[in-house]
C-alpha cells in the first residue's frame, strides 16, 4: 500500500494525497481529451478552447441571474442506490466508467467498474491498490502510483472498460502523478518528484514518459488539462508551501497559467494577480464561452485569503480576475456547463445547485424526481446523507457520497429551456 505520510512529507495538499496514493488514472492513448479528474476538461463532443491570439474577458463579479439559452434549469433525482465504494465517476461511451475500493482475499484492493445508468454497476477487473478515475473519448489507461521507494507508476489500457492490459512502457520510476491530460496521441501528466519538487511528464504515440524542462524556475503545477491545439497547466509561481493539510504556512507566490502546444515547450500565461501567502490556482473548468479557474488564497482587497476566487480566459493565455463566487463546494464541468453544489440556504446541510456556461453568471438549479432522498451537502443533524463528489456528464450529474454510512451513488438528469 502507498506510503502517504511519504508524499505529506514532500508538501503535497491532503486534496491531492488521495489521489495520489490510490491513483487509477483513466485517459486515452490517442484521440481528443474529454475529460480529466483532477481539473475538469472538455467533453469529447465539444470543441475546446484554443490556445490562439489573446481575447480577454471582462472582469466582472459572478452573479446569480436567468438562466441563459442552452443553460440547464432542473435536475430530476433518482432514487439512491448502494454502490461498492466507488470513487471517481467518467462518462464513457454511452454509459459510465468508475473506479471503487473493494474487499480482496488479502484486504482491500481497487476495481472498475462500468455501468450503463450510473445506478447499477458490473464489476471488470481489479487493480492492487483503490482508484481513482479520469477519461477521455477514445481510450482508456489505469495508472497507480507507488511510493517507493523509489516512488513509481504502474499502467494498465483498455478499449472497453472491461479488459485490461498492462503497460510496461508507460512504467516510470522518479515521482508520482496527481493530474493527466491527453490530445491526439500525446499524454501530458503533473505530479511530484522524490524531493517534493513539480515534475511534468509527456509521452508520444505510447514511448516511455520523458520528463519536460521545468515550467519555471519556481512553478508549482496543480494540474493539467487539453484544449484545441495544446496543453493548459496551472498552480503557483513562487515557493512552496511549508507543511500540509491545512497546518503550516501557504508559500508564497503569483497564480500561474503555463500552456504547450506539445506538452514539452512552455510558455507563461498572463495572470491577473500579486504574490501573496498561497495565491495558485486549483481547478480548470472548460465551459461553452471558454475556460474559467478557480483558486485560493484570493490576492482580492479585503478578500477572506481562504475564500475561492474566480479567474476566466477566452483564450488561455489571458487570465482576469472575475470575483468570488456567490456559491462554492464541490464542482464539476462536462465540457459546455460547470455545477457547483453548496448549502442551499445558511445554516442547513440542504443541498442547492447551480449551473454556469461563463464562470460568470451561475443560474440556481431547480430539483425534481426523488426529491425525498436528495442528499445534503454534508452528513449533520436531521441528515443521514451527505456527498463526496459530484460528476458532471453529458446528461446530468452523478453524486457520490454516503447514506447511513454506506457508499451511495445518486443520478440528477439534466433539463433546460
């Protein structure tokens, strides 16, 4: 079992240890990117921003308003059903592909899974150690991280969700990946090094991983995700942070944005922002008007350094700061449409939904169907059920979370004007 005490040790956020202790990382060998878990990416069916000359957005503060053409209105429940512990949840095909921590001869191992209604699951194969799971159109590859040491990768493929193959040449000894992107037959992946430094790795038409020039003297790159014509990475210019999980002091630093035509050659972005305790960038959100981020730490006047902060590009080589979000939880974008799930109103762990097409303008979420069992955001008092995850697909919104302790999967399909 992967040694996580190892990758806290090396500065690693708690958010990311999950992952990378239990890694099962599902892209595709060749073919456009859909989708990655750890920064959301563009569906397979919709095109993806480009990395051409700069538009930049105006600044604006999101607001809540009427929901805009093509925006979805209502989610309708389903029932709750009992699922195996899963994880991590991807569209793939007509149905979907997860990834859970099942009960072995010898303790718990990981599997995947397939369904096709994100209700009822078939198990596929298991892995050595629980998954987690991302996904692009065409092809699918299982990665799980090993501590070491030395610290390494492991890689499985496979063209159905149901047989897997290993993959001795995209094996590799010297770090750990949290975050991986695919465009053409081109891999892109973010992790840490022995040392705790940011690595960027990339494989062509499946060869071994090479490990690219550092993006900058000091980055810090929290993910990776495709566009039309390159790559997007995103994180922190400037120091690391000292300690982990919360305990400790944010390092210093600018947001930063790098983007790659090929996923070797880096270029810096232009970012809205001042160096300031822990300001970086965590999560990329591909929308229909193109890519927003969000971050933490705001570098804002008078702004919480703890509350999220929103930046939006047309372009990817311009970032401007949009304003703090009204709402933030958990998040999830399938390419067109970003949700959000949060408090519905203070002081309750009722659940409330909202959808955006911009980063910008978010629209409350109507919910029908089973809406007796919808769950709250958090397990609390007169709640017996909370989420863990949120999946945001071509349909709806697949929920992960928990109902009287045992791991529980809802499906809210999407309705709009």
């Amino acid at each position: 079992m992967p040694d996580r005490d190892w990758m806290i040790r090396r500065g690693l956020p708690l958010a990311a240890v999950a992952v990378v202790v239990v890694a099962l990382v599902v892209i595709a060998v060749t073919g456009d990117a859909s989708r990655t878990p750890s920064i959301a990416a563009p569906s397979a069916a919709t095109p993806s921003p480009s990395l051409g000359p700069s538009a930049s957005p105006q600044t604006a503060s999101p607001t809540t308003q009427r929901p805009r053409p093509g925006s979805w209105t209502e989610l309708r429940w389903s029932a709750p059903a009992r699922i195996p512990g899963l994880l991590d949840v991807v569209s793939w095909q007509s149905g979907f592909v997860a990834a859970a921590d099942v009960a072995g001869p010898e303790g718990h191992v990981g599997a995947a899974y397939i369904s096709a209604d994100a209700l009822r699951w078939e198990q596929t194969a298991t892995f050595p150690v629980r998954p987690s799971i991302f996904a692009t159109g065409t092809g699918l590859v299982a990665v799980i991280n090993r501590s070491g040491p030395p610290p390494s990768l492991q890689t499985w493929t496979s063209s159905d969700g149901r047989t897997w193959e290993p993959r001795d040449a995209l094996a590799f000894t010297g770090g750990a990946i949290t975050s991986l992107a695919s465009r053409g037959s081109t891999l892109v992946a973010a992790g840490i090094d022995p040392d705790g430094r940011s690595m960027v790795l990339s494989s062509d038409n499946g060869a071994p991983w090479t490990r690219v020039q550092p993006l900058a003297p000091r980055a810090i790159v929290r993910g990776v995700a495709a566009v039309t014509d390159g790559f997007v990475a995103l994180g922190r210019d400037g120091e690391p942070d000292a300690g982990s999980g919360g305990i400790g002091s944010p390092g210093v630093g600018r947001p930063a944005v790098w983007t790659s035509a090929d996923g070797r050659a880096w270029s810096a972005a232009q970012v809205e922002g001042v160096p300031a305790p822990g300001a970086q960038l965590t999560g990329l959100f591909t929308v229909a008007d193109g890519l927003f981020a969000v971050g933490s730490d705001a570098t804002a006047s008078g702004q919480n350094p703890r509350s999220p902060l929103i930046w939006a590009s047309a372009d990817a080589r311009d970032w401007r700061i949009v304003g703090p979000p009204e709402h933030w939880g958990r998040a999830g974008a399938n390419g067109r449409q970003a949700v959000v799930v949060y408090y519905a109103d203070s002081g309750t762990t009722a659940l409330g939904a909202w959808t955006t097409l911009d980063g910008r303008v978010w629209t409350r979420v109507s919910f029908s169907g089973d809406v007796a069992d919808i769950p709250g955001f958090t397990v609390g008092l007169g709640q017996d059920s909370g989420i863990d995850g949120i999946f945001v697909v071509t349909r709806g919104v697949v929920v992960i979370g928990q109902r009287n302790g045992q791991p529980t999967v809802w499906f809210a399909e999407a309705t709009g004007p």
